[in-house]
C-alpha cells in the first residue's frame, strides 16, 4: 500500500554514521578476531610453485611477509622487514640455508637465526644477538601453511577425510592457474568474511548464479545441477543449516533429472575452510573433493587458496572455470557485461571494503550467515576467555570428517545419506 503519511518516511537524511562489527571484521595482530584466527593454522604458499628461486612477498592477518624455500627445499615464513636496519628481504637472496638480505648481506634461516652478516669483522661476531621474526610452517595437502600464534598454543595441523587417503593416480593441485597468484593465493580486494560468508548463503545461488544473471554454472541441465535446483520461490523451503562439530553446514534439496531426491550440501569448518564437492560434473553420490580456504591478508584484502584431491585433469578446470558470466570468464568480460551479468566477484566486491554491518537488514535467508557469525563470535570469545577455539587440537587426532556433497535421498525418512564408502 502506498504511504499516505505527508511527511515522506525512510529516506537517507540523517542516518547515523555506518559502521562495521570489529569483532567480526579486524585482523591485525592484538585484535579480538585477530588473535582468534592465529590459532589456526593458515595457507601461505602452494608448494608446488614455492621454489628456491625467489622470495615471495605476502601479508597474512595483517603482517607482511617472505614466504621462501631454501636449496635444501625447507619453506620458511619471515617478517618481510629485515632485522638489521629494515629493508625488504623481497630484494634478497634465496641461498642454500636461509636468505640473504640486499642491503648490508644479513643470512637468516628459516626460523629467523642470523648465520651470517656479511660485512662485520668475521661474519659477525655477535650475530646470535640478531633474529629475524619467523613463524613455522608445515605442508600438506600440497600448500604450506604458517602458524602465526602463541607458540604454546600451536595446534597440530588438521586432516580432513575428503582429502585423504590418497589413492593409485592422485595428486593435489593447489596452485591457481593465474599470472603471479601462482604461489601466494588468489588476491580479492575486501574483507576476507564478505568470501567466506558467501560459502554458506546457498540462497544467492538461485537468484544471482541463475534468476539475475542466467544459469552460470557449467554443466546446468547437462552434466550438472538440474533447473529445479535453483528455484527461487522454493528455494528457502529446501535449504536446511545445521551447526557441526567443526563450523556448520547447509543442504539444498531438488529433485534429480532421474527423479530421486536429492541433497547437495557444502560445509564450513571454523574459522575459514570450506568444504566443496565437484559443482560442474554433479555425479549422484559424490563426496567432496577439495577444501577452500579464505585468508585475510588485512582488514580489506583476502587470499583463496584450495586443494583438489584427483587424477582427473580436467579436475582444475572444472572448479577454476565453472562459473561464467555471459559464457565468459571474468577476464573476458567488459564493465557493461559484468553489469548485466555479474557473478560472485561483483555481489561481494560491491559490499565495499568492509561491508557495513550496522547497514544491513537480515531475512530467513541469511540464516547461514547468522550461524557464521554467531560461531565466529563465540570462537573469539573462546580466546579472549583463554580456551582453545572450536576445531583447535593440540594432539594428534584422525582426519575430520566432512560433510560436503551430494547425496540420494533416502525414501523412507527423507534425511540426506551418505554415498556409499563416504
Ligand atoms: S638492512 Fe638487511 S642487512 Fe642491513
Ligand atoms: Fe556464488
């Protein structure tokens, strides 16, 4: 009903300032969000691409850093700031044991000790006084990762089971097939959450991957989803969230081109990793294949690194060129296509830097989101009461399980169930 009141109500004038939640959204060291996440360990590098070749300059939660691999093939994460007199390490040296600064020729090693300064009387005498700050790493899964927190609170580095065992023939591909991303993960300029957020708001996919846009997923109504999947008018009544042990999870369920009930779901595990199956060839009863992960590089910037566990080498093309917009890739397209057309990049980009909380009114459908942000709350209030965060395991424990995938419909009490071996 249009308003009948003479004065006009809901316009823009005198709205107070906008803001966003610092809990949620800061990354820097000392931050509540901040110190949470350094409880985890986080991607750095694909290790395929880190080579002794180079030095690799990033920034991770806020801190600008070297990722290398010395000539013994050992990855190391140093501050990017060298420990004599502040030049970048980004001009320096990969050596055989450590790298070696342009300025004065300081050779740190991988945690940081000083071997060498080589203009001092004798290599420098006194060089143990000198330590470049460091932080460790581990690889898996074909990434190394770096723990950025309190050394006595390091946590043992996860195993998920959709990636392992690896069976006769596989391999994980991590590297981005982009120009200079290779190594240090795909850049996208805006908080990191505005990413991950996304991961557990399956209702977008009906309106913006279809309604709005036209159907941007490879595969649709071939080999991949069928159109009854993206439905807006019914899609709230077909997704359910749920909390897990590890973060939460949603599913969406259609109706199959073969008739059979259907549940495709993708999960979430505190506080950035999200768990995908194969979006583009949707096979009956697969489990996921791949993790994700969305690393905050600083309040404003981000870094998506992945793993794929496969021997299909069509794998890769399928999750890296899965989603067009007009039949396009994103490099390809002009501003008035990703106007008309726009995909995942345009929604979360144009949320802003920092998109601003207090601006927003949520509905039924941002229950994902709520979920998230509630987990995540708790998560930094778990740290800032001295108790490791959800998911956080200082012992050896078995690979996690993950839930990610699409599964059959069980007839007689329609609850999603696991493929077989899953
Ligand atoms: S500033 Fe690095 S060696 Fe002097
Ligand atoms: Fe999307």
């Amino acid at each position: 009903m249009t308003e009948t009141s003479l004065v006009d109500s809901g316009t823009g004038y005198g709205r107070k300032t906008p803001s966003y939640e610092p809990r949620l959204a800061e990354v820097g060291p000392g931050t509540p969000m901040g110190e949470a996440l350094r409880r985890y360990w986080q991607p750095i590098a694909a290790s395929a691409a880190l080579t002794s070749e180079a030095p690799h300059r990033t920034r991770v939660l806020g801190e600008d850093l070297i990722v290398f691999r010395d000539g013994q093939g050992r990855p190391g994460v140093v501050f990017e700031r060298c420990a004599h007199r502040g030049s970048s390490l980004y001009y320096g040296r990969v050596e055989d044991d450590g790298i070696r600064c342009c300025y004065h020729g300081w050779k740190f090693d991988v945690q940081g000790h000083c071997l060498e300064q080589a203009c001092e009387p004798g290599g420098g005498l006194r060089r143990d006084a000198a330590r470049q700050p460091w932080y460790p790493v581990e690889e898996r899964y074909g990434l190394v990762f770096v723990y950025m927190g309190p050394p006595e609170r390091k946590p043992t580095l996860p195993r998920y089971d959709c990636l392992e065992p690896q069976e006769e023939g596989e391999r994980y591909l991590a590297e981005w097939p982009v120009p200079g991303m290779t190594v240090t993960g795909l850049v996208q300029d805006c908080n990191w959450l505005q990413i991950y957020e996304n991961a557990i708001d399956p209702a977008h996919i009906s309106w913006l991957h279809s309604q709005h846009s036209g159907y941007q997923f490879v595969g649709t109504g071939t080999t991949g989803f069928p159109e009854n999947f993206f439905d807006p008018a019914t899609a709230s009544d077909r997704i359910t969230y749920k909390r897990t042990d590890f973060g939460a999870a949603y599913n969406v369920r259609f109706t199959g081109d073969d008739s059979a009930e259907r549940g495709w779901g993708a999960d979430l595990h505190l506080p950035n990793v999200l768990v995908l199956p194969d979006f583009v060839n949707v096979t009956a009863d697969a489990k996921a294949d791949m993790l994700l992960w969305v690393v905050p590089c600083d309040d404003t910037h981000n870094r998506s690194f992945f793993s794929i566990r496969t021997s299909d080498p069509e794998r890769l093309d399928r999750f890296f060129l899965g989603v067009k917009q007009n039949g396009k890739d994103p490099w390809e397209l002009s501003e008035e296509e990703r106007r008309q057309y726009p995909g995942d990049g345009e929604a979360q980009l144009s949320q802003g830097p920092v998109t601003l909380h207090s601006e927003e009114t949520l509905a039924t459908t941002d229950r994902g989101v709520v979920m998230l942000r509630r987990l995540l709350k708790t998560m930094v209030d778990d740290v800032q009461a001295g108790r490791d965060p959800r998911g956080v395991s200082l012992t050896e424990v078995p690979p996690r399980h993950t839930e990610s995938g699409m599964f059959t419909v069980a007839a007689a009490d329609k609850t999603p169930v696991p493929s077989a071996g899953a």
